[in-house]
C-alpha cells in the first residue's frame, strides 16, 4: 500500500524532530508509554481542514500535535519546565528552519506549501505513577493539491 499524504508528513515531522539530540524518546503517534525524557509524540490533531484556492486546486491543512514530555517526580517543576522551554524552542526552530520540509516527497498531484508551528499548551499529565509535564506545539503543514 502506498504512503498517504498524512503518513509522508508525519514521518517527515518525525525526522525533522528526532534530529534534536537532547530528545531521549521519539514516537509516531500518541502514548504515554515512554521510557526516557525528554519524550516526544507527534499525531494528528483534530484540527485539519481544507479550503478552494483556484479552479485548479485546493488548499489542505495537515495539522499535527508535537507533544514534549518531562518527569516531574524524579527533576522538579522548575528543573522540568526549564527542559521543556528548552526543548519547545528547539522544535519550534527546528521546523522553522525547515519550513518547506526539506526532501519531502509528495503524491504528483500535492505541492508543498509551508509549515506554520504555533505554541499550543502546557499542563501536566499522569503516565502510570508518573506525573508528567507536557508541552504541546501544534504544527500546520499547508499544501496545495491539483483537482485538475
């Protein structure tokens, strides 16, 4: 079967963000089954839409959630959220840096636009008996698909 639209971006994501050295755990969709922190997971968001651009394609918004994960009992909320500005940071320049997700192949029809990351949340989440600290930047990749 071949790679979807969705499948190719989020792997793409998944390369773009596994490159920051300082991410212990790196998974593909979501969970709190995690063995070392930082932790990331990137899925889809609920967010996704599409728009008409012209008579000749469409605008589609693939929107992903970058969860960053931190272990509170064992750092400390101050020791934690520090990691994790740190961490939010470095994605958030790692996608800035690659905008256009350098490489990426798309289905002949789909161009790529551009990403657009915006900060999304903070809080703290249970994981078994861990309490976590998680951030959560939501990534928007835009691309234009040919209806021709």
């Amino acid at each position: 079967m071949a790679d979807t639209t969705y499948k190719i971006i989020k792997d793409k994501l998944l390369s773009v963000i596994g490159a920051i050295d300082k991410i212990q755990v790196i998974k593909g969709y979501s969970t709190l089954e995690l063995s070392g922190y930082p932790a990331v997971t990137i899925y889809p968001s609920n967010q996704s839409q599409a728009e008409y651009d012209t008579t000749i394609d469409n605008k589609r918004y693939y929107t992903f959630t970058i969860s960053a994960f931190y272990d509170l009992p064992n750092q400390g909320m101050e020791t934690a959220q520090d990691a994790l500005f740190d961490l939010v940071d470095d994605i958030m320049d790692a996608l800035d840096d690659n905008e256009f997700l350098t490489g990426i192949s798309l289905p002949a029809d789909y161009t790529m636009v551009g990403i657009r990351p915006t900060f999304t949340m903070w809080g703290t989440t249970k994981a078994g008996d861990k309490e976590l600290l998680v951030a959560d930047v939501t990534a928007v990749v835009v691309v234009t698909h040919d209806i021709t």
